[in-house]
C-alpha cells in the first residue's frame, strides 16, 4: 500500500476551529453536568496551546472532543475544514497514566500502532528515529516494568509521534514525574514539535509548564468551562523561567486565574 507523506509535508495550512462547544453529562444525583460551554478555540500546525483553569472545568473534555473519543451537544470542532466525528490515527493522545503494554518492549510499544495499521513495514525506519529522538537508545529490548517513569513517559509520547498525527492532545502526561526528568521531557516535546509541526493541545494546571511550553495560552473558566482569557508567549526558545519577562506572564496568568 501507499503510504501517506509525513505531517509536515501533507498537514500544513489545516487549521483545528472549535466554536460555541457545549457538553453537557448525566449525573445520577446532581442531574446535568455542564463541562464546556460556548468553547472557541483555534490552532495551527506547529503550535503548542495549553488549556489552564481550575479543576473540573473541561480542560481534559474538551481534548476527549477533539480526539473524537466524546461529542459535543452543541457548536462544532472541524480539523482542516472536516468535522471531527469520531477517533483517528492522525490526532494522537497521551494520557496521564502511560498505559503501555506490558508484555511489549520499548521498541514494539512504539511500533504497536504502525503494525496495527499495517504501514510497519514501510514506516519501520520511524520507530528507530523515535527511540533515538526521544533518548530511548539502548533500552529497546526492556519491558515496562524495567524502565523508570520519566523512560515510560517517553515511550508514550513516541507511541504517539511515530505515527505522525496532524494534532497531538496532552493530558497532563508528565504530572507525576519529579522536577528535573519534566524539565528534561519538556523540552524533548518542544524539538519534536519543531521536527514534525503538529498541532499541539496541552492539558496542565501547572502555570511554569504552560509559560516554558507554550505559544498561547488559553486560561478557561470554573465549570462549565469557558474562554475567559489568551496569552501568547512571545519568548524564544529554551526559555529562561527566571527572567523577567517569564514571571511576568506568569503572573498574568494567575491574575486570570483569580475570578471570582
């Protein structure tokens, strides 16, 4: 079979476009839920976008919408002027918990969606370029259960890059890992997205991770969640989290944070 060119060559001017999202759940005691309402978002290939606000307030809905996991009662998310209506290879999630198979290695773990879509055999050079990129290097034969969680963690976001989705969704993927492996991974996801210009939805309510990471922010509501506020960071990367001009975003951020 054909296989598809890479992302950056067949993906670029497609834009995600949400407006007027509204999701609302069934709550056996409390009745309706309302998670998002009237949501607008936009993003283009090679930004990364982080979604902050308070718990509960639809930050982790609205990327289950985009990855076609849930629906929306109300307004639109269209992908290159598609709606979205169900999951596809070519929006990758990483989820909090790395949910990597156990009885796999590395190296099959991160080849296990390519074989599922049958394109191992023409893509198998990705999943070394992967293992090389993310610092996998010399743990390709070991299990889950023999790497730590900033290796596993990685392994992840790997199983997600190889296959080269136009939108990759973060939730929170690196919320458990100590101090010094996050800053490390962060800035792994900040080359790969310069390599591969993927959308890049991010989940986080830490406020420093948005800043480091991010070329917009979205600061969202308490429940239901909505736009209460946007950010673009206009510093360079690496990025000095000690400068000046980086506390002062974040600043504003929690200025935006502090609703009433």
């Amino acid at each position: 079979p054909v296989v598809a060119a890479r992302t950056y060559e067949t993906e670029q001017g497609k834009r995600l476009v949400a407006k007027d999202v509204l999701r609302v759940f069934d709550d056996a005691d409390k009745g309706e839920l309302m998670a998002l309402h009237d949501f607008d978002l936009e993003a283009s290939h090679g930004e990364i976008v982080s979604l902050i606000g308070p718990s509960g307030c639809g930050k982790s809905t609205f990327l289950r919408l985009v990855a076609g996991l849930d629906k929306a009662q109300g307004g639109t998310i269209e992908y290159g002027g598609e709606p979205i209506s169900g999951p596809s290879y070519n929006r990758g999630f990483v989820f909090q918990e790395t949910n990597l198979y156990p009885w796999l290695t590395v190296e099959k773990n991160i080849a296990f969606g390519l074989k599922a879509r049958g394109v191992y055999k023409q893509q198998k050079g990705r999943v070394q370029e992967m293992i090389d990129l993310m610092g996998l290097t010399g743990f390709e034969k070991s299990y889950p259960h023999q790497i730590s969680g900033g290796m596993a963690a990685r392994v992840a976001l790997a199983q997600t890059f190889v296959q080269d989705p136009g939108i990759i969704l973060l939730d929170e993927p690196l919320s458990a890992l100590d101090a010094f492996t996050r800053a490390v991974i962060q800035d792994e996801i900040i080359k790969m997205r310069d390599r591969f210009k993927p959308i890049i939805l991010m989940v986080t309510h830490d406020i420093e991770e948005a800043v480091y990471m991010s070329d917009r922010v979205i600061v969202l509501s308490p429940r239901p969640g909505t736009n209460i506020g946007e950010i673009s960071i206009d510093l360079p990367h690496p990025r000095d989290r000690i400068s000046p001009q980086f506390i002062e975003y974040r600043h504003a951020i929690m200025d935006m944070l502090e609703f009433e």
